[in-house]
C-alpha cells in the first residue's frame, strides 16, 4: 500500500503517518511535509523518486504528473487499466492525505501583497484530491485531520467502508469548491466588483441544530468561516442554541451595535426589540429596556455592549431568557446565571467580518446587497421645522435613530432619557405603527408627553404627526423624502414639534 501525503496544516499529521508506517505502509511526500517526517523518524520517499522529474518553478510544480494521476486513477477492478498503469511502470497511489495552501488566511492579513495571494492558490493540491475522489472505491482520500482516526483504524484492522470512502470524497468536493469560490471572491474584490457574474459562496458546518423555526422543519447552522460571526461565540451555560435562538441573537446583536461601547441593552423578541436603552453600566441599561415592555420580554434574548456583572446578572435571574450575550462576564455572574439550566450563556463579540455582504435567499435564487451602514449622526441631518430641537431633545432624537434601525419596518419608537419607552414594529402602515408605540407606552404606564419620536421611513400623510402630536411628542427624527414633507412639516410646525430630517431610510423588511 502506497500512501501520498502533502499537507499545509500539519496538525495530527506524525502519528497518522507512523500508524501507517507501522502497518508497512510505503509513505511519499513533497517539500516541507516529507521534512516533518523525517525529523519524525520516518522513511519517506520524495515525489521525484516516484516521477522522475524534480520540483520546478519555485515548487508550483511537484505533483501534477501521469505517474501520481495515473496511479490514483486507475480502476483496479478494470484489467485495461492497470495494464495500461503496468506498460507505463506506473503504481497505483492507495492513499492521499492532501489540504491545501492557506489562501483565505493568506488574503485575510493586513496589507498582504496580491503577488503573495496568488502564490497560496493550490494548483496540484486540490487536482490530486479531485483525482483521488473520483476513484474513492479504490483510493482513500483525506482532506480533514479529523478523519485520520478512523481511515487509519480501517488500514491497522485491514477492512473497508465503503460508506466512509464516499463520505471522504463528498468532504473533498465540498471543500475544494469552497476554497475555488474563495478565490474567486478574492478576484471580485480585487477589481471592485461587489456583484460578480457568478456569486461563490461557501459555508461550513457548524452544527445541527434539533429542529428549524418550527418542529416540522430541519435545521443547521453553518459559518462563513469558524470562528468568526456568531460562531465566534462562546457558551457558558445552558441547553443547545436553536435555530430562533440564533434569528434573535442576531436581531439583539444588531440592536446594540450602533451603541459602540456605551452601555446599552437589547432586549428581543421575535428579531426586533421590546425593549432597548443605554445607562451608567449593564445593570441600568438592563432595567430602563425591561420597563419598556416587561411583558414581552419574557422568553426574549438579551444582548449588551458591555460586560456582565454580578448585580445585572442577579437582576436578569428573575426573568425567564432564553439567551443572553455579553462580550465578558464576571465568573461569579456565570455561576448565578448558571443555576437556570436552561439559559443559555454566551460570551463573545460576534462581529462581521470586513466586506460582507447581506444575502436574503427567495425562491429560485438570492439577493445580495451591501450591509446597512451606521445610523447617520447629528451633523448630518437637517432641522426643517421651525423649531429646533432642543440639547435634551436632540439626545433622545439620536437615540430613537440608532433604536429604530433594529425594528422590523414599518417601524416607530418612542424614546425618553436613552430608553424606548413605546415600539411599534412591523406594520402594514406608518400609522399603525405610530398607534402600536403609543399604545404599548401608554398601556404599560410610559408618560409619552415630552418624548422623541423615530421613524425608520418617512411620513407619508400627516396622519401619523397628529398622532404624535396627541401623545404629546415634542421632538420627531425622520429620513424625509415623501412628496408630502411640505404637509407633514407644516402640520409638525402646527403642533410646535421639532423636526429632523436625516436624508436615510432604514428599512429592515
């Protein structure tokens, strides 16, 4: 049995070979992996010994020979084959062990050279894998160190599997087109080119998860790359995350974003918030988001932008969560959340890598579209009424636009002192949703007189002005934009509303 071994990541890779070795096992390998076994102990022959051709061109050609492909792709059960490999002094390869230049980790450094890029884009990796793969009857395949057990329990007992061959050539495929798509990516970007003719994307598993949004449906979680996004995070406690689990996580993490390292809370249901406010520390931050709906908050996910101390995890405690997320949390505040053994504890930050695209799929294909940029500040939008607003007013005002950005449109929110006070999200109509955000304040005993209105879109009649107006709404953040901002200004001007326009719509559909 002959065994080709050529790998980038050399994790587990000297007790895979000696396992080999020690079942006699014939081990060839090129540059740096047949370096490794050597200084193992091992006896290795090189690719040129098998070829009779050197490594040329700065190592970009080793294996792409008729000897190493003739010899994983002959059909052993063919007689025309191996006669044909036989005429040609050809032996058959049993064995490949291949991954492949780092390319993405290599495009990801910080100021990295494209000359340097181009040189970690595998040429005879992935062409040996492919090769290997298609003859998975006779060829055992390995791209992932994590199947190094079980291949090398098979060739120590002599048996076969003929289930874990094709399994190791699925993985191949999956993977080498995954690392394609990953150069091409990096190609698009190259030239500026956001939408490419052709969208490569590649995921990789993370986990399965027990059911999708209902227990009829199935459901995974994969990652653009592990490690990174959600999946950076850590669990410190609690039951398995669930596919709603990770839609609200995701929802709470955007809620909080626009807040930075100021202290806030997000408090969410169903994707969008019940309750979202900044404070002095995690502990007010939580309180002033959970006064805005208490009752909708049972059963929510939590998300802070700061780390979770003793005093708000004691607080949190009271209230049946599903999740909560926090960038750091104090160990005794683990422990106290730990004793609900259902929570689920998460500690991380969980942020987008750079460049990423936002991708909704719908039937038969996927939109694509650029991530939603940070709300717009202060210095950008313009005071169209005659009243400006005033110091106090234009805090709440920057408030409610960093709040509303999170709510599922149509969508407004009712803010005082750095807290929603009222939300109405996800609303056939501007109307509607002005009616939900004061009648859930006012239901739960918000005093809505003096507070700052957002809109994430704007006015289209006057109607919903008036509304506020009535609830004693003193200030208004709005993109502006409508053919009736004449209207709807004036009929801000009428009721002594101080109005903003921000020049930017934030929809989230």
């Amino acid at each position: 049995m002959r065994a080709l071994l050529s790998v980038s990541d050399k994790s587990g890779l000297v007790p895979f070979a000696q396992g080999l070795a020690a079942k006699g096992v014939e081990l060839v390998s090129t540059g740096g992996t047949a370096r490794t076994l050597r200084e193992a102990g091992l006896a290795v022959k090189d690719i040129s010994e098998i070829t009779g051709f050197p490594e040329m061109l700065d190592g970009r050609v080793k294996t792409l020979h008729p000897v190493v492909h003739g010899g994983l792709l002959a059909r052993r059960d063919l007689p025309e084959h191996m006669e044909a490999i036989k005429a040609h002094n050809i032996g058959t390869i049993d064995l490949v062990v291949v991954n492949l230049y780092p390319f993405r980790e290599t495009a990801a450094k910080p100021g990295v050279h494209p000359e340097e890029v181009i040189e970690n884009i595998d040429i005879g990796g992935p062409s040996m894998l492919r090769s290997a793969a298609k003859n998975f009857e006779s060829v055992w395949v390995i791209v992932d160190p994590a199947d190094y057990e079980r291949v090398l329990a098979h060739v120590s007992a002599g048996t076969d599997d003929a289930t874990l061959r094709r399994l190791l050539a699925e993985k191949v495929y999956a993977h080498t087109s995954g690392y394609d798509a990953a150069i091409a990516q990096w190609f698009a970007q190259q030239r500026g080119e956001p939408f490419p003719d052709r969208y490569p994307l590649t995921f990789e598993k993370q986990q399965t998860l027990r059911y999708g949004e209902n227990p009829q449906q199935r459901a995974a979680f994969y990652v653009e790359k592990p490690g990174t996004g959600l999946g950076a995070l850590v669990q410190k406690g609690g039951k398995e995350l669930s596919f709603n689990n990770l839609l609200d996580l995701e929802g709470a993490l955007l809620a909080i974003e626009p807040f930075g390292s100021q202290p806030a809370c997000a408090i969410i249901k169903h994707t969008t918030p019940c309750g979202l406010a900044t404070g002095s520390d995690a502990l007010d931050a939580y309180k002033k988001a959970l006064a805005c709906d208490p009752v909708s908050a049972f059963g929510s996910v939590i998300a802070f932008s700061v780390p979770v101390d003793v005093a708000a995890a004691e607080s949190i405690s009271s209230l049946f969560v599903e999740c909560i997320v926090a960038p750091q949390f104090a160990e005794e505040a683990v422990e106290i959340l730990g004793r609900k053994k259902n929570l689920r504890v998460l500690e991380g930050r969980a942020n987008w890598p750079a460049g990423t695209m936002d991708l909704k799929r719908v039937r038969g294909g996927l939109l694509v579209q650029d991530r939603a940029p940070s709300p717009t500040d202060p210095q950008q939008w313009n005071v169209v009424t005659t009243r400006p607003p005033t110091a106090d007013e234009q805090r709440d005002l920057l408030f409610a636009w960093k709040a509303v950005a999170s709510v599922k449109s149509n969508a407004i929110v009712l803010a005082r002192g750095g807290a929603t006070i009222g939300i109405g999200a996800g609303q056939m109509s501007r109307v509607d949703a002005s009616f939900v955000a004061v009648h859930k304040a006012t239901t739960l005993g918000h005093d809505t007189k003096g507070s700052a209105l957002g809109s994430d879109a704007f006015f289209p009649f006057r109607d919903g002005i008036d509304q506020a107006a009535a609830a004693g709404v003193t200030a208004i953040v709005q993109p502006g934009g409508s053919v009736r901002d004449a209207e709807v200004i004036e009929a801000a001007n009428a009721h002594g509303i101080a109005m903003v326009f921000t020049g930017e719509r934030l929809f989230r559909h």
